[in-house]
C-alpha cells in the first residue's frame, strides 16, 4: 500500500463522509519517498497533502468546496503531527511544525518557489 493511500485510508476511517472526495488513482507521496522511517513517511505525505489542500492541487482528495478543503487540510497536519508526536520524535514534529508555519508564510508572501524549496530542505533533514 502507498503511503498515500495509508493516510487517505485513516483519514476515511475517522470521518467516513470523506471517501466522496478520495481521487481514484493516487500517486506516490511526494518527498515522503525518501523517507525510511514509516512514522516520518506517513506525517510527511499526511502534511503535504493538508499543504497541497491549502495551497495547492491536492493529489489525494479532489472536489471540495474551498472551506472543506482547509478543514481536511488542518486535520491532515494534526493526523500527521500526531503520528510522530506519538511516537516521541520531537525533533520531526519540530522540523514539520517549523515547515507548515515557514510554508505559510511563503505562500503569504507570494513566493510559492520558496515554499517548495522548504518541502526539499524538510524532507532531505526527515530521511
């Protein structure tokens, strides 16, 4: 199973409604490839998906109105951050809260190469 598809499948799991919205092919998560650990994998595709539904074309869950969108998004950073939260790896949840906050501010700032440019820095110091 994709990484991907593990997130969007807890996703489904605590909210049923959700499976509506799931796309029918996923791909591989991006950045999340790279990472061997498979608590950091699951965060990294979980938050880039939530990123991706705030900023983005989402690669997981297609067709939601725009407020949906950053709910689920919202949800997706507390699943993933939970998940390495749970397994008391503070330095990733450190380095991912400091991703989705430096993202934002990115996007704020109109510069969405720079953003891109801290998914490859957050995921190279992850793996």
């Amino acid at each position: 199973m994709s990484v991907l598809r593990g997130v969007v499948t807890e996703l489904v799991g605590i909210d049923p409604t959700l499976a509506a919205y799931v796309a029918p092919d996923l791909p591989a998560g991006a950045y999340a490839d790279r990472i061997g650990d498979p608590d950091r994998r699951f965060t990294l595709a979980a938050v880039r998906e939530g990123y991706l539904l705030h900023y983005g074309e989402p690669a997981a869950l297609i067709d939601m109105e725009p407020d949906l969108r950053l709910l689920v998004g919202d949800a997706l950073y507390a699943l993933g951050l939970s998940r390495v939260a749970g397994a008391g790896d503070l330095t990733a949840v450190a380095e991912l809260s400091d991703l989705i906050s430096g993202t934002a501010r990115a996007h704020v700032e109109g510069d969405g190469e720079r953003a891109e440019a801290l998914w490859a820095e957050s995921a190279q110091r992850l793996a």
